[in-house]
C-alpha cells in the first residue's frame, strides 16, 4: 500500500471545503461524475460501448447486471473467474492479505445468497483511507485533542468483522491503530486481548457488539461505538449505550457498492454525498419525487470518486426512509432508518384476491409493542397467508415466557386479519442461535429469497448490507 499517496489523499479531503448550499454540492457532483464517467468510458468495455451518454440516460444497474458484465464493468482488466479464484482462497486460508496486480479483491455471497465481488486499487484504498480519517477518526481526534495521557495517542479502534483486508488496515498511521477481531473465531470475544489493547473506538455489527457488551463492557470504556453491517434494531441500540456508557451508538452505511453514509454528533444518519450521487426510487406507490419525512426508497447510486470498479446507477434494495432535516445543519440528506431490503417485504395473499405487502417497520413494531420480553426474534415469510415466528426468551422464567409468546401471536393474527389476509397462519418455532459466521437478520421473506449458501459470508467492505 502506496503510504505516500494515502498522505496525499488525506491532505486533500482535509482542505476539501465543504460546499455551503446545495446547488453547490451539486455542481461539485456533476462535474466529479463527468470526470469519472469519461474514465470508465476510456477504461472499461460496458461504458465504452455506451458513449458519451448523460448519466440520467444510462441504464441502472443492480448486482447481477454487476456480476453478469463483471469482465467489462472493471477497468483493471482482471476476469470475473480470477477474481473469485483468488478472494475464494482468501476464504480457505483466512490470509485476506494477497492482492492482484495491486488490486485488492474480496467477496461476499450478500443477503440475498447471490456470490458478489470487490475491486480496489491503491487509488480507491488510499481515498477510502482519507474518507475514513476524515468523517469517522478526525472528529473525534479533533474533541480529544493532544492530551498527554495514556489514553491519548495512538487512536485505537477495534474492528470487530467476520474477515479483515488491506482496505481497513490502510487507515493505520502513527495516529490511528486499527486491529481486526474475528468474530467468526472459536474463541471470540477475547476480552483479555481487547481490554489490553483498550480501544477508544469499536465497530461491528450490532449482534456481535451485543455478545461483546454481555461479556466485557465492564473492562473496556470506548468513546464511540459504530454498528455496521446489519439494521441497528431500536431495543439493541438501547442496550448498548447503557452497556457501554455512551450517548449515541453511532452507524456506518458502507457496503461493496460504496461508503454510504455515517452518523454526524446528533446521531442522524447522513449520506455521504460528497462522495456518491444518489438518485432516489421512492418505494410508497408514489412517482412524485418530493423528499417528504417518512417516505421510503430505494438508493441509486454513482460513487464517482473509484475507479477500479464502475458503480454506475447502481440500484440497491435497501429500504432507506427519509429523515427530517437535522439540527447539526448537514446538507447531505438525513436518513431516519435503515428500515431493511425489498425482498424482505412479506407479501401475502388478501381475501379480495389482492396482495397485502408489509414492510419490514410495520412487523418489527407489532412484536415490540406486544412484549418487551423477547431479546431476540425472527419473523419470517414461509408461505403466501403464513409467518413462522421464533423468540429468544429468558428460560428461568416459564410463566412470562408463555404470556410473552401468547401476546406475540396475537399482535400478528390482530394485524394480519386487520389488514385482511386471507386464512393467516402464524407458526411459532423453537429459538436457534443464528452465531456470528453470516449476518443476522431478524425479518426475512422466505417466498423471495433463494436457499443460503453454505458460504460464510465475508467482504472487504462489509460495513453494511444490511438486514
């Protein structure tokens, strides 16, 4: 990794100013976009074919136009066939460190069980590096300031991740050690390990920062906490903060497609738009595109600012609902919730012979509001008028449980017949502890998606798909 050209990107992002309205932020957009759309034409197969065509005439993209043009869509002329050959190996030797032609390749089979790749040059790392310093590291360097104590320097951040990759480990610098903690390993959490290496920052995804919370809190005293890779569900952010003393558990919307998005001091998700364009497919069967609180869409996205791999109007299926404006008076648009994916929206059969859709909020708030007891749950899709139910429950306490679990089936039978599905039926099942090797989710459509792979799932950018 070139530390010279990381430098070099670190400087620029700092005397990067900030554009001061938003016709500025967009103007700023589109001239980073054309720069980087007559890049990829000169460089890749797929835009070269297409010409010199405005970005909004451009086709979307979602990850299997991604995966099937994979060989056109990257501009280092690596095939689709070496790349997963290589990250698969990574996989097996869990040494995430080779790279090819200094590119850094990783993999993740996503939520959806369909195998995707990562692509990152020297380039890509060293602006990602930047961007890291910059949004997550100096703010909070910047509050500490040069205090000379134990605690001060180095700023130490533990990654709690199920693999780790030369893209996170660019960002170690005299001033910020970074140390990878699998989670997928036997004998996570190592307390002793991390109370040593006693980390101002921690990040993972929030059942991993849970399991970590139960065992260790007491010994380790963070000054901001970070949930990646999975939806940051209400009842887990309250146990957090009060498990590990902090105001605000902070989040980070990053996936293979892009570093997304990250939460400002007042603990508003705000996308990063100084980094990626985002058109917005709003989702409530609506085509005006007034950017009302509350309203859903999926994100389209253009990161102008890689270069190895072309996200172009790349469509994701996150659910994303948009916030109000925010009080720290961010341009970048506030995001109220990372609600979940489209292809976890039950759809079940109405008695009128319609469809009722439920989105992943609405059956997330049925369970809470039921009970309070369950410390877990899954709620799934199993057949066209059938959810299966499972809860985490206490197992010293028999009586409670079975009043929890009774209100529970109830709440759903209440909602389904209010929303008039036709002959619901609700199952309940046996709690199973999902572990730490895939990413948990607790809502999940069953008639949309396709059989898990065995695969554990892993990627250099696994900041965030996200239920």
């Amino acid at each position: 990794m070139n530390r010279r050209k990381i430098l070099s990107e670190l400087l620029r992002e700092m005397w990067r100013s900030t554009p001061s309205t938003r016709a500025k932020l967009e103007a700023m957009q589109a001239r980073r976009i054309e720069k980087a759309l007559d890049f990829f034409r000169s460089n890749t197969a797929y835009f070269a074919a297409l010409g010199d065509v405005p970005l909004g005439q451009l086709p979307r993209m979602n990850k299997q136009v991604m995966m099937d043009h994979f060989d056109e869509l990257n501009s280092a002329g690596i095939s689709k066939s070496t790349a997963f050959e290589l990250a698969r190996r990574a996989e097996r030797s869990r040494d995430f460190s080779p790279e090819w032609n200094g590119v850094t390749v990783g993999l993740s089979s996503g939520t959806s069980g369909n195998a995707g790749l990562f692509l990152a040059n020297d380039g890509d790392k060293a602006r990602y590096a930047a961007a890291v310093a910059r949004k997550l590291l100096w703010p909070l360097m910047r509050k500490r300031g040069l205090r000379p104590s134990r605690r001060s320097w180095p700023l130490r951040a533990a990654l709690l991740f199920r693999s780790d990759s030369p893209l996170y480990q660019s960002t170690n610098s005299p001033l910020v050690k970074l140390r990878f903690i699998d989670i997928t390993a036997a004998d996570f959490p190592q307390t002793d390990d991390l109370a040593a290496f006693d980390p101002h920052v921690i990040l993972g995804p929030p059942a991993a920062l849970e399991l970590l919370a139960q065992t260790a809190a007491h010994r380790l005293q963070p000054e901001r906490v970070f949930s990646v890779a999975e939806v940051l569900e209400d009842d887990v952010r309250g146990r957090l903060q009060r498990a590990f003393k902090v105001p605000v558990i902070h989040q980070l919307y990053q996936c293979t497609e892009g570093f997304l998005g990250s939460t400002c001091e007042h603990g508003t998700l705000h996308l990063h738009e100084d980094m990626v364009h985002i058109e917005k497919s709003w989702l409530n069967g609506s085509s005006s595109t007034v950017a009302a609180p509350g309203r859903r869409y999926h994100p389209v996205i253009t990161d102008f600012t890689r270069r190895t791999q072309a996200i172009v109007r790349y469509e994701l299926n996150d659910i994303l609902v948009e916030g109000p404006p925010c009080p720290c008076g961010s341009l970048f648009s506030a995001v109220a919730k990372i609600e979940g994916r489209s292809d976890d929206v039950f759809e079940l059969h109405a008695a009128n012979g319609g469809v009722v859709r439920l989105f992943p909020d609405q059956i997330r708030n049925t369970l809470l509001v039921a009970s309070s007891t369950p410390t877990n749950f899954l709620v799934e899709q199993v057949g066209p008028t059938s959810i299966r139910i499972s809860l985490k429950l206490d197992p010293s306490n028999k009586a409670a449980n079975t009043q929890a679990s009774n209100r529970v089936h109830q709440a759903f039978q209440n909602l389904l017949a209010g929303r008039g599905v036709r002959n619901p039926s609700i199952e309940p099942a046996p709690w199973t502890n999902p572990g730490l090797e895939r990413k948990q989710r607790r809502i999940v459509n069953r008639m949309t998606r396709k059989p898990e792979p065995n695969q554990t799932e892993r990627a250099p950018l696994e900041l965030t798909e996200i239920t």
